[in-house]
C-alpha cells in the first residue's frame, strides 16, 4: 500500500528550487499528504507545506532528521511521534502538537491548542504564543518553552524535563507532578495538588537566561526572575487509611 | 464508529479520572459543534448562514457521522411561527398533518402553509396564544414530534453529513443573521432523527442548544423540570441544558449570566452553544475538556470545536482564541431588520 501511494508522490511536489520543495496540501488527502513529506524528507529536502488550513496528524511519524515548514495554521497531532525533526509553524496548532517528541525541535508562531508536547521525551517545542490547557501533560524529558500565556493544568502529570512559561499560568500548574520542573515568569493562577513553588537559584537563573538567549529572545523581554513549580512528593506514598481511621490514630 | 464507542464506555467505567484524560484521542473525536454570528445588525443584507454553516459542518465530518443538525435564526417568516415537524411513517403522513391541522385550529389558530420535505414539515402558522399549549397539543398527536417553534428560527437536523442533511433540506440557501450546527457522535442515546443536535427549548421560541460533551447529572435535571411541567421529547441528556437556558432566561433575563449559572448546576464535562432570537452564547466546563476556538473580526464571529471549520471560512490572518475552562462568552447581533428567506 504504502510503495503504491509513494508512486504517487512526485507529481504533488513542485519545486521553487531555492528553499526546496514546496507541497499545496489542498490538493491531497491527510495520508497522500503524509506520504509526500516522507518522501521529501528521504531526499534531505526541506519541504514547506503550504495551505494547512488546520488539518489534522500532519507530518506525523517522522524518525529522520529533516526540515519541514506550515505556511499557516495545522490541526490536531501535527508532529507527533517525531524523531529527529526540526519544523516551524506559521500559523495555530490544535491539540497535541509534538505529542511524543523524541528529539528534534518544533516552532510555532502563534498559539498552540491544548495538550502541546504531550508525553514528549526529548527535543524542544517553542511557542511564541500562548499554549491552552494541560500543556505538557505527561512530559518525560526535553524543554516546552512558552513566550506567552499557559493555561489550566500546566505540567499535569509531568514525569522529566522542563517547562518554561514566560508568561503567567493558569490554574492548578503543576498538579499531580511527579519529577520535572515549571518555570514560570509571570502570575501563577494556583498550584495544583502536590505542587509547591520554589525559588529558582542563582546558578538556575544564568543557565535559564543563556537558554532563552539561545533561543532569540531579547533581554528586555525576559522575566525579572522565575519561580519554579516543582513537586512536593507527598503524593510518592499512599495513605491508605480513610479521614476516618486516621482521626482514630491521631485521638 | 463501534470500536470508538465501546472504548469511550470502558474508558469511563474502569479508569481514574487521570487515565481518562489521557485517553485523549476518544475524549476529543465525540461530536463538534459550530455557531457564526454577524454583528452588522444595521446592514440589510441577508448573510449566508446556511452556506457557511454547511462547510464548517462538513469539514467538521470526522467528530460525527451519525447526524448533522443546524438552526438558522434571523429569519423573516410572514407568519407569527414557524413550526418544524417530523411525523411517523406508520401513522401515515397526510392523516398526522390532519390531526395537527385539527389541534391547531381548536386552539384559534391558522396554518398558512405546509411546506414538504420527505418526513418533515416545515409549518407556518399564526397563533396568539400561549406557546406550552400549542406545543402540547401539536405533541398529543400521535406520530408528530415537534424540532422546533420559533419566531425567526427554525431547526434542520437528519441524519447523515452535512451535504447530505443540505441535499434533503437545501438549508445552505437560507440566509439570516447567526446559527449554530452539530455533528453527533452518540454514545449516550440512540441515533435517530430526534435524538440529534440542535436541541429546542421546549416551549420557548427560538431557543436551541449545540452540546459537545457528557452531563452526569441529567437525570436529576431531568426530574425536576418534569415535577414542574416540562416535557421532554428525548432521553439525550443535551436536551436538558435548552430547557434548563430557556427556563431561567424566561425569569431572569441575561443569557451571559444564565450561562455562568449553568457552569455551576451542571456536572460533567460540556462546551456548549446556545442560540437566542438575538444572539449566541458558549459556555466551556470547569475542566476544560472539550475543545473550541473562536475567531472573531469587528462584523463576525464564528465558533468551533475545530479550527479546521473556522478556516474554510476566514482568511487565514485572522487570530484564533482558545477559551479556557469555567468560561462564558455572548454575542449579540444588535436586532437586525428581519431578513428574507428563500427555499427551494
């Protein structure tokens, strides 16, 4: 099936030879869409996928090191289950985006939808918007730096890795994590259960801002200084006992 | 579509509430709603709700098969309603429409006409009295359910996509002001014609509801509106949260504060829109779990459980938002001149 669709791939590709090839995603289905970038990817190319209009699972199932750009917004799980990639997004994205991230590194330009760097491993997502609920969830490694606001449950059952909000978060950030660390610039809604705020050391601070140096972002837009949500661990260990019982101990 | 529904089933009957949010492709593929409101309330040109909500449906398709509903508001009937009717087979038709012809004209009232689609009837009368007993009486006949009463607007819903709902009802050549539409994934109620999306509020004019979601505490609702009267043509459980609207708009007045009531009286996960004779309302739960995205410029706003729909009909600069939870917006379109309809 798939050799049969990959015949098909060439003439969907038209080349504006400078930045490599260009794909008009209107004329395909999701799976011929999907088929054509890995084909692009196989030749090394970068490959800018024009006309999005926030389509779901594109570019998903990538595991080689390539270059892929959006010319505007994509839909649910665009990148998700990546190896090694590096995309940009011009537009939104829906939910989910980089779901599963093993390495690589994904750019949006604007907002990302809700659940962005689910259950991601490794890489790097930068959102230069704001980020919707559960942005995180499940995180086990890598970085998901947030120019803007995050929304409810940020970091919600985060396992590894960091999460860096320059902006403010919603409510309950940080519910129920179990390692890992939120930094956040700006308002924290409120804490989750078993979630508590630290500050961030100085040592932290330094590494934190070369990062964001790294990553293009000016000085003067940077945070004074970060707090950290990290977990409490009261949760490590379950109490067994019901409210009950536990007065009765207590007496 | 049966491996989709009995996981989501298992997924709610054995898991943490943790587990179940991660669970989350089944959480997001059940039903998508949409709504578009123009606000130029002055301009006398008719807009192409029909139209647009038919591609914002159909691009929509994958969160639901089963049916696919819309209401059109801002319409200029000629008559003091327009009543939408669906009647059984086995009663046969013309002896249905007979008898409600019968119960109408014992209440003083006058059809003036009949419009035929298939199984349904799209009923314009005049009629001054009040709106429970006509509904009521229409209702008492047997082989007749009753879509939707409404001054300026009707509901359209079957079953099928949305390009097959405009085949047999031809909605997208009606214009009016704002509207709303569903697709349906069921998985609480049965798929029929009646248990589909959009949802009138029995028996206020006008008011239909879109539901993206699962209510809890239905059949609590359930109970007590029927204690105090009020009928209920389904066992859907979104059918409640017209009711519940309607009800406490007909005491109170402002839908935004109506609304931000529901956030609280409700239990389970919901994003729902409302559509009013002069505007739209959404409300989203307080755990965010349902999507929606908004796009709004100074002349329209359009909303979805998607932005893929929104983007079949808006340029791509324009900026989408993403409500978060325990949210409530409203739009209004500031009374329109009432707008001509054309049907085929």
């Amino acid at each position: 099936m798939t050799k049969r669709l990959a015949g098909n791939v060439p003439k969907a590709l038209s080349a504006p030879v400078s930045q490599g090839y260009s794909i008009d995603a209107r004329k395909l289905t999701t799976r011929l869409l999907n088929a054509s970038i890995k084909s692009g990817v196989s030749k090394g190319r970068h490959i800018t996928i024009l006309n999005p209009d926030a389509r779901h699972n594109l570019a998903v199932g990538i595991v080689k090191r390539c270059s892929l750009s959006f010319a505007g917004s994509v839909g649910y799980y665009c990148c998700a289950f990546c190896d090694g990639i590096s995309a940009t997004i011009e537009g939104n994205s829906g939910w989910g985006l980089g779901d599963n991230l093993m390495s690589g590194s994904i750019v949006i330009r604007q907002d990302a939808g809700a659940s962005v760097g689910a259950s991601m491993r490794g890489g790097q997502i930068l959102v230069w918007g704001n980020a919707g609920a559960r942005a995180g969830i499940s995180m086990k490694g890598g970085t998901l730096v947030i120019a803007g606001n995050s929304g409810f449950l940020t970091g919600f059952m985060m396992q590894r890795g960091r999460i860096i909000v320059m902006g403010g978060v919603g409510d309950a950030a940080g519910d129920s994590m179990y390692e890992g660390i939120v930094y956040v610039g700006g308002e924290i809604g409120s804490l989750g259960v078993d979630a508590k705020t630290e500050s961030a050391t100085e040592s932290e601070e330094v590494e934190l801002r070369a990062f964001l140096k790294a990553l293009k972002f000016r000085d003067d837009i940077l945070p004074r200084r970060f707090r950290k949500i990290v977990s409490a661990k009261r949760l490590y260990h379950y109490d067994s006992l019901e409210p009950l019982e536990r007065e009765r101990l207590v007496i | 579509m049966e491996r989709l529904h009995s996981a989501h089933l298992v997924g709610i009957g054995t898991m943490t509430a943790k587990a179940y949010f991660h669970h989350r492709p089944w959480e997001e593929v059940m039903c998508g709603i949409a709504a578009i409101l123009y606000k130029t309330g002055e301009s006398t040109r008719s807009q192409a709700v029909g139209l647009q909500l038919r591609e914002m449906l159909y691009s929509m398709r994958h969160r639901g098969v089963d049916s696919t509903g819309v209401n059109i508001a801002g319409q200029h009937f000629g008559t003091d309603y327009v009543v939408r009717v669906v009647v059984s087979e086995d009663q046969g038709a013309s002896h249905v429409i007979e008898g409600v012809r019968n119960a109408v004209a014992a209440l003083g009232g006058s059809i003036v006409f009949i419009n035929d689609f298939g199984r349904f009837r799209r009923i314009g009368l005049n009629y001054s009295g009040d709106l429970g007993k006509l509904s009521d009486s229409i209702l008492s006949v047997k082989g007749a359910e009753i879509h939707s009463i409404g001054r300026s607007s009707e509901v359209i819903k079957d079953v099928g996509d949305a390009y097959e709902l405009d085949k047999k009802h031809h909605f997208s050549k009606v214009n009016g002001t704002h509207g709303l539409g569903h697709v349906r994934l069921a998985t609480e109620s049965q798929v029929d014609i009646t248990h589909s999306h959009p949802f009138w509020a029995y028996p206020f004019p006008d008011i239909t509801v879109v539901h993206n979601g699962q209510l809890t505490n239905y059949h609590k609702l359930k109970r007590e509106f029927q204690q105090r009267g009020f009928r209920f043509q389904t066992h859907n459980d979104s059918e409640v949260i017209a009711v519940y609207i309607a009800d406490k708009l007909s005491r109170r007045g402002k839908l935004g504060d109506v609304l931000e009531e529901s956030l609280d009286d409700l239990d389970g996960t919901f994003t729902y829109v409302v559509s009013t004779d002069s505007g739209i309302g959404m409300a989203k739960d307080r755990w965010s779990a349902k999507p929606f995205v908004i796009l709004e410029t100074d002349e329209i706003v359009g909303v979805a459980s998607e932005e893929v729909a929104l983007r079949r009909i808006f340029p791509d600069d324009v900026r989408r938002v993403e409500p978060q939870e325990h949210e409530v917006l409203t739009w209004n379109v500031s009374l329109a001149p009432r707008i001509k309809v054309r049907l085929n």
